[in-house]
C-alpha cells in the first residue's frame, strides 16, 4: 500500500506565507527610508498588496500548477514570455541566496564581536549555501516545521526590536524626529521641493511583499487548496503587514538615518535600544548572541520556504523547454533536485566570486565591502523583472472568465479589474526605473554601474539561454515535428504537445 502524501494544514500554509515574505534581510534597507516610509507602505499595502495578493489567489486556484508564474504566463501570453518569466525567476535565486551568506557572515561577526579572515568567511558561506540547497530537496509538506518556526521566531525579534522602538521613543524619543507633517510626505526634499530619488524606495516595499505565488504552488500538498490558499493570503497578509512596520519602526527610534548600515542595522538598532532603555553590557551581549541566532535561523528558514516553490516552476519549465531537460528531473518524492544542486552551485560561484574580488580587486575600482547589498540589490531587480508580464497575464486570463469551480474570483468590472493589473503594473516599471537609475547625473553612474551593467548582462544572457534552448528542446513537443520510425510521436510527446495547446 502506497505511503500516503503528507498534508499541507492551513496553519502551516499561513505560516509558511509569513516566513517566505517576511524577509528579515529587508528589514533595515526599508528603515533607511526614513519617516516617509510610513505614508509609503500605506500606499503600497492599497495600491499593490492587496491586488496582488488577490490575483494570486485567483490565479493560483484558477490555473492551480506548480509551474506557478511560468504556467500562468504561458496560458496567457505564450512561451517566448513564459522563458524569459522563468529565467529571471531562477537568476536571481542564487543572487539573493549568495547575498543572504554573506548577511550570515556579517551577523556571525558583529553578535560575536570577532573579526574574520577572508578563508573563515569563505568556509562559512560555503556551508550556508550547501545547508539551504541540501533541504532544497525536500517537499515543503515534509520541512513546514522548520517554516513554522522560523515564522515564529521573525515574530519574537521582529516584535521585540518593535517594542523596545516604542519603550524608548515615549522615554527618551527618536534619533529622527519627525519636525513636521512635510516629514512624513514622500518625494519630498529637505528643502520642500520634490524628491525624485524617493521613488527608488518604492522598489524596497514591493519586495518585502513578493512571494504570493510561491503559496500557490502547495496546491498539491493541501487537502483543499481552493479555500485554503486565498485564506492563507489574507491571514498571512495581515500578519506580514504588522510585523514589516514594527522593526522598521524600531530601527528608526535607535538610528539616526545617516548613519544606517542596511546590512547590519538589525542588530546595531537592538544594541542602541538596550543600551538606552538601561540594559547591563553583559545582558546586551547575550541579548545580542541570541537575537543574531534567531535571524541567522531566518535566512535559512527563508531559503527552505522558498526552495520547493522556486525549484518546482523552474522543473515545469525544464519539461516544458525552456531550461536543461535534465533540471525537471524529480525525486521519489516529486521534488525537483537537478535544479537546486544548480542553483546551489552558481550561488557558491556568485559567493566565491564576491569574496574573492572584495578580498584582492583595487579599491578604487568599486567598493566591494558591502556584498550584501551588491547582490540583493542585482537580484532585486531580476525578480521585479518576472512579475511585470504576472501582471499582464492576469488582465488576459480573467476576461476568460472562471476555470475552475468555487475557486476563488474577483469580482467586478472591466475598469476594477484594469486598475488591479495596470497599477501594480505601473509601480513596478518606477520601481525598477528608480532602483536602477536612483538620480539623473554623471555621479550616480559611477556609483550604480555594478547594478546597470550586471542587470544588462543578466537579460542578454537570458535572451541567448532561452532562445538556444527553445531551439534545442522546444521543437520536440511540437506535434508535426519530430517522429519515431513508425510515423508516430512517442506518448510523452504527445502529452506534453496538448498540455502546450490547451
């Protein structure tokens, strides 16, 4: 008798959404906003959260597949769209992957107050990068307690750099106050006028609220995948929204924003709060050991998350042409293993690569100190990329109407459902814009070539990867093609042709 799959439950399905999109990494890159960051995750909870926490639901329950983003943009606006979707889905994995190591890293040091040689931080993130891809292999149904507790720990640290935020603003006040309303306005510079630069922010929210769809892709491992992944939306959204404001609020009160590090400003944030709230230097140290080990525990609870979502919609699009046939192989199991040894593999060049020029490249050349934030910010904009055509998608399949009965549907007219794609649609494009071009002057370029030239070649390589493949693979689902001896298409071939037709 077959062993029986195990269950997805709810709790776990909310939890496992709080833990793949409340990332801990993002935390202080968001503080370093300002007091305008309020007024802005405002404007982006209404004016992208909602709506696409809603089309995921829809889609996902509509179109259920752990193919995800790739399967719905294929449906919808064909393969050419689909491929590049996957690609840059899958590059920015291992980007961000090697930016968490190298958070690892930065955390090991400043909670143990010990400095590191370039070969001990190199063992380090080796073994970060080996740990996340080895649970990569496993279905999220059979590692949810590890997504279960890393959800719960976020809530423990992220709430308690919120309360102590609160604690020392009505005793002590702010290291940035908030002088007047004009403090709180986006887009506005210190002399009133307007601040172009603030939209680059806008791209730091919207990747604080990314990760709706990989919850789609646990249909499979839920009892009623229907009901279950809209309420996991909601719930999980409502949590996400909390616990993102209280840090950021935190590291606001503790530190003044011109002298915010985005990759360790966390812990810097609970040192100053302890500090000022009267906490003994011994207790500050254990306080700091313990808090720094549970964030270190996020970034692989983050990465366990994320693995099986990621992993499965690069497999389906493996099988269906647009990488390596062989990444869509699966274990016993059904997990997609060939594709998470890549991604392991290309994160420990990415990684590799990183500490190496930072240790022995001419300074002067570009400063490398900061890896974290040079490779977050690369597979930042590599993953707003692949949600632009999300989008588009959206607008085109529900004008089909229904597919699938009870699943979950927006409701409303032509005009609700437009602005639902085209305002998402059109922050993202300033999102990107912005992040990648933050001022319009000579000076801005030097500083930012790194991320303009790296997202160029990021595209033009995935234009050259998927196109050969496409040519190499593509062809073989095609019915009217390639034929066997006897003038027939192999069954597999057949299946694959009418599930590219439907």
């Amino acid at each position: 008798m077959p062993k029986k799959k195990p269950k997805f439950r709810l709790l776990s399905a909310v939890l496992a959404t709080v833990c793949i999109i409340l990332v801990g990494d993002a935390v202080a890159p968001t503080a370093a906003i300002g007091n305008s960051q309020y007024i802005w995750w405002i404007i982006m909870l209404v004016a992208f959260f909602v709506p696409y926490g809603l089309i995921s639901a829809e889609l996902g329950t509509q179109y259920p597949s752990e193919g995800g983003i790739y399967h719905w943009v294929e449906k919808a606006l064909g393969e050419k769209w689909a491929s590049r979707v996957a690609w840059y889905y899958w590059v920015n994995y291992p980007l961000w992957i090697a930016s968490l190591a190298d958070l690892v890293t930065t955390y090991l040091m400043q909670m143990l107050g010990v400095e590191m040689t370039w070969t001990m931080v190199l063992a380090i993130q080796v073994f970060y990068i080996v740990l996340v891809s080895v649970l990569g292999v496993l279905r999220i149904s059979q590692s949810d307690w590890l997504s279960n507790i890393g959800a719960f720990v976020k809530f423990i640290f992220m709430a308690g750099l919120g309360g102590l935020g609160i604690y020392v603003l009505v005793t002590q006040g702010t290291a940035n106050p908030i002088d007047s309303w004009i403090d709180l306005l986006p887009m506005v510079g210190e002399n009133g006028g307007f601040d172009f630069t603030g939209l680059g922010f806008v791209s730091l929210i919207i990747f604080n609220m990314l990760g709706f769809e990989v919850v789609s892709t646990f249909s499979s491992d839920m009892q009623n995948p229907k009901k279950e992944i809209p309420k996991a939306i909601i719930l999980g959204g409502i949590l996400i929204a909390i616990f993102y404001l209280l840090p950021s609020f935190g590291i606001g009160v503790a530190i003044p924003l011109e002298e915010l590090q985005t990759n360790s400003g966390l812990l810097d944030s609970y040192s100053i709060l302890l500090t000022v709230a009267g906490f003994s230097a011994a207790a500050i140290k254990a306080i700091l050991v313990v808090v720094g080990g549970m964030f270190i525990y996020t970034l692989i609870a983050n990465i366990a998350s994320w693995n099986f979502g990621v992993n499965s919609v690069i497999a389906y699009a493996a099988d269906d042409g647009a990488f390596p046939k062989s990444w869509a192989k699966r274990s016993k199991t059904g997990v997609p293993y060939v594709v998470s040894i890549w991604t392991g593999v290309v994160a420990l060049v990415i990684a590799v690569a990183g500490i190496l020029i930072a240790e022995f490249a001419p300074a002067d050349i570009y400063d490398f100190t900061n890896l974290f934030w040079t490779f977050f910010s690369l597979s930042l904009v590599m993953l707003l990329l692949c949600y632009l055509p999300m989008f588009v998608s959206f607008w085109k399949l529900h004008k089909q109407g229904p597919q699938v009965k009870n699943g979950f549907w927006i409701s409303g007219g032509k005009f609700k459902i437009f602005l639902y794609s085209a305002v998402p649609f059109l922050l993202l494009l300033i999102a990107l814009f912005f992040t990648l071009f933050p001022e319009f002057n000579i000076e801005m370029f030097s500083e930012n070539w790194p991320l303009i030239v790296g997202s160029c070649l990021m595209i033009i390589i995935g234009e050259f990867m998927v196109r050969g493949i496409r040519v190499t693979y593509g062809k073989v689902a095609k019915v009217g093609k390639y034929k066997n001896g006897k003038g027939k298409l192999p069954a597999t071939t057949k299946r694959k042709a009418a599930r590219r037709t439907r």
